[in-house]
C-alpha cells in the first residue's frame, strides 16, 4: 500500500503550525509568564525553546519520517517495539490535556458570543469568572469537545490546512494591531517593565518554579512530548529539509507568543491591574483584552474577528491532540475509527468536567501533564533517539535538501547529553513542586 503524503509542499508545515499555534501561545504563556515572575520566565523560556524545544522537535521529525508510522507503529517499524511506551505516555498526556483544552476552547466561544452581543461590557474581571464557572462553562466545554469529534470523525485534513492557512496570519496581523494600540495607551510602563526587563533576584528566589514551568511551556506550545509530531512527520517526503521546517515552525510558533505577551501585559498596566495578581491568573488574558475590546474604536468587532480567529487556533491543535489519542486507541485496541472517536470525545469530556467548574482543578490537571507527563515523553523519546538509534537518526536528518553544515553532530550531542540532563532535572524539580502544590491546594 502506498501512503499518502502531505499534498503540497506547505502542506505539512501548514499542519504542524496549526497544531502548534493554539491556546498555549495567547491563553498559556500570557497566564505563565504573569505567575512565574515576567520577564525571566520569558528569557528562561527562550532559552528552553532553543535549547530544548528545537532539539527534540527534531528527535519526532526523525523518527516520524523514518518509521512513517505514528508513535505505536514506529517503535515496531524501527526495530525497538519495547520502546512503545513512549506512545502509551502520549496517549495518556492527550487524555488529559484535551479535556481542559476543551474547556479553554469553551471560554473562547462565550466570547465570541459576548463580542457581538455586548456581553462583557461593564466589570470584565467578574465577567470571565462567569465565563470559568457554572453551567455555561460545561455546555460550550461540550459545544467545543463536539466540534473536535467532529471534525476528526470527518477526517477532513484539507479543510484544516486550508483553516491553519487563513488562521496564522490572521491571528499575526489581529495581535500586532493590538500591541500597537496597547501601546498608545497611558500608564503601560510598569507592564513593559514586568514583561521585558529581567529581574536576576527572581529567578534566584524562584527558579524551582520557573524551571519546570518553562520547560512543561516549551513542550505545551511546540506540540512536543505527545508524538504529535512524529504522525505528522511520518506523511513527510524525504527531500524536505526536517532542519528547515522545524526552524520555521518554532519561529512563527514563539513570535506569536511574544507578540501576545506584548498585547497582555501593557492592557493589564492600562487598566490599573496588579500584574502578578490579577495577570497571573488563568483569566489573564480573557479579562485584559475584553477591556481593552469595550475602548477600543470597533472594539466589539475587533474582539469578535479576534476571538473566532482564537477558536480556529484552538480547534487546529485539539484536533492534533484527538488524532493522535484516536489513532493511538485504533491502532493498539483494534476498534473502528468513528466509534472510537466519539467513545473518546465523550470519555475525554467527562475527564474535563472537573476543570470547568473550578479553576484549581484545570491548574492540576495542567501541571501534571504539562510540567511532568509532556517532560518524561520527551526524555524517552530524546534518550531512544541519542543513545539506541543516533546512526540512523543522523542518516535521517541529513536526507533531504541542501544539509544542515556542522548542524548534525551538534545536534545529536544535544539530544545525549544537554536534553536528558536538562529534562531529568525539571522532571524531578516538577515532580517536587506538584508534590507542593497538591498539598497547599487540596489538603
Ligand atoms: N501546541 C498547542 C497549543 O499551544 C497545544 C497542543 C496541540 C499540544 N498538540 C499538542 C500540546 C501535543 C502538547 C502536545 O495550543
């Protein structure tokens, strides 16, 4: 049988962005970047996607286009089925995650319809307390988790190229008109400050929560440690330079999240809000731009485009999350694909109920998968490719167009040493701070 390939060349880079570019570059790193203390979690953040996030990007791209299998199968193709597990802790990240994804997703279309119905107007921080809480959480929770099944059941992969096309530079020009507004307003210094001048002292004090917490970011927002990435690469031809398109994926993927940073931050100075309070919470940048919306000339508008763009992102990545959970199921259990995605929407929406009635539950839930489950897939994944497969994987890195110059062994040295050391560590700080958190939230 031959296997399909991604049709045109932007193909695959559409796909990879799109499931990239979602919730975790306006909802997440915004909310991170408040709680972990500002400008050093963003340096420590760049650094980690650097360092880390590009590294192990390619680690999937590697054993995706070798295998062309998706995370169960590959390990088998390769010759190293006890290696599979990697696939089961990806699977299991997936559950998760998506359940609250969903839930984030839901916010996102109350908005939508507060946009053109007037709904946010007036105290915006009460607002998305509502928004967070109630039946209404639970109802558009389950609006969203159907238009994923659906869409997955659909099996239109065109359409969500043809979405992700339309939705990355959108979402660009829709946040740079924003950061330009957000920077006519009075009173924004203390928000540029926070968000872009480094406190040394911070980090010291803090460092065993901003660590864990910009490594779980780095692998949340590039799709990492769930072998997203290794399906979509096991469609790739091998005359696409992995190297090249990684680089471009990562760019627009952390561009689009400073940019959103450069949108939170000075709003939230501008509407006299206490930064590390109220923009460190999961509201952060729901109650921020909703108000910046209400002033701003055609604001309602604005927020409307801006909020369904923000949908399109979120459904373009929950249905990476759901493909790779359904195929995961299909492909170990057996079962016919449409009734396994449905069985799963429904299992997948109860995990999530939680999370949508009370905020403490989504932080749970997303430390645990994020900070640890997304972490230990990573390292798995980096310690199968560095120490049992670096030939091949090097052959298979430098297949395809113009090579990568002294790129390759760099790389692999990465991948042996500097990723596993760098993951152990904030697997281990994470571990030690979920332990914490646990404690001080729910006992
Ligand atoms: N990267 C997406 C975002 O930033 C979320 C996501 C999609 C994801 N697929 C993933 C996260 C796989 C981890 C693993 O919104």
């Amino acid at each position: 049988m031959v296997r399909d390939t991604w049709a045109t060349r932007t193909g695959f880079i559409l796909a990879a962005v799109g499931s990239a570019v979602g919730l975790g570059n306006i909802w997440r790193f915004p909310f991170l970047t408040g709680e972990s203390g500002g400008a050093v979690f963003v340096v420590v953040y760049l650094a980690l996607v650097a360092l880390i996030g590009l590294p192990v990007m390619l680690v999937e791209f590697v054993i995706g286009r070798r295998s062309e299998r998706n995370p169960v199968g590959a390990f088998r193709r390769l010759g190293h089925p006890s290696w599979k597990f990697a696939g089961a802790i990806g699977a299991l990240a997936g559950f998760i995650i998506l359940s609250y994804y969903s839930v984030v997703g839901g916010w996102v279309l109350q908005y939508i319809v507060a946009s053109f119905s007037g709904g946010y107007t007036g105290d915006t921080g009460a607002f998305f307390v509502q928004t967070a809480s109630g039946t209404n959480a639970i109802i558009y929770h389950a609006i969203f988790m159907a238009l994923v099944a659906g869409i997955v059941s659909l099996g239109v992969r065109d359409g969500l190229e043809r979405a992700a096309k339309l939705m990355v530079p959108s979402v660009i020009v829709l946040l740079v008109i924003l950061a330009v507004y957000a920077a006519t307003l009075p009173d924004t210094g203390p928000g540029y400050e926070f968000y872009l001048s480094p406190n040394v002292d911070t980090f010291a004090s803090d460092a065993v929560n901003i660590l864990p917490a910009a490594a779980g970011q780095a692998f949340f927002t590039l799709s990492l440690g769930m072998g997203v990435m290794i399906t979509y690469s096991s469609y790739l031809g091998e005359d696409r330079n992995l190297l090249n398109d990684s680089l471009i994926i990562v760019a627009i993927d952390t561009f689009i999240a400073i940019l959103a940073g450069l949108v939170t931050f000075p709003f939230l100075a501008s509407q006299g809000q206490d930064l590390v309070q109220d923009g460190g919470g999961a509201g952060a940048v729901f109650i921020s731009l909703a108000a910046a919306f209400e002033t701003m000339p055609a604001g309602h508008l604005v927020g409307g485009v801006f909020f369904i763009m923000l949908a399109v992102a979120a459904l373009t990545s929950a249905f990476s999350i759901l493909e790779m959970v359904v195929s995961y199921v299909v492909d170990t259990f057996d079962i016919a694909r449409v009734p396994a995605t449905l069985a799963l929407a429904a299992i997948i929406f109860v995990i999530g109920l939680p999370t949508a009635m009370d905020l403490n539950y989504l932080d749970a839930y997303d430390k645990f998968a994020n900070n640890i489950l997304l972490i230990a897939g990573g390292l798995v994944l980096s310690l199968f490719i560095g120490w049992v497969f670096a030939s091949d994987a090097l052959e298979e890195l430098g297949q395809g167009r113009g090579g990568n110059g002294g790129f390759d062994t760099y790389w692999i040295n990465v991948v042996r040493y500097v990723v596993p050391i760098a993951l152990l560590v904030t697997l281990a700080l994470a571990i030690q701070e979920y332990v914490e958190f646990l404690q001080t939230t729910f006992f």
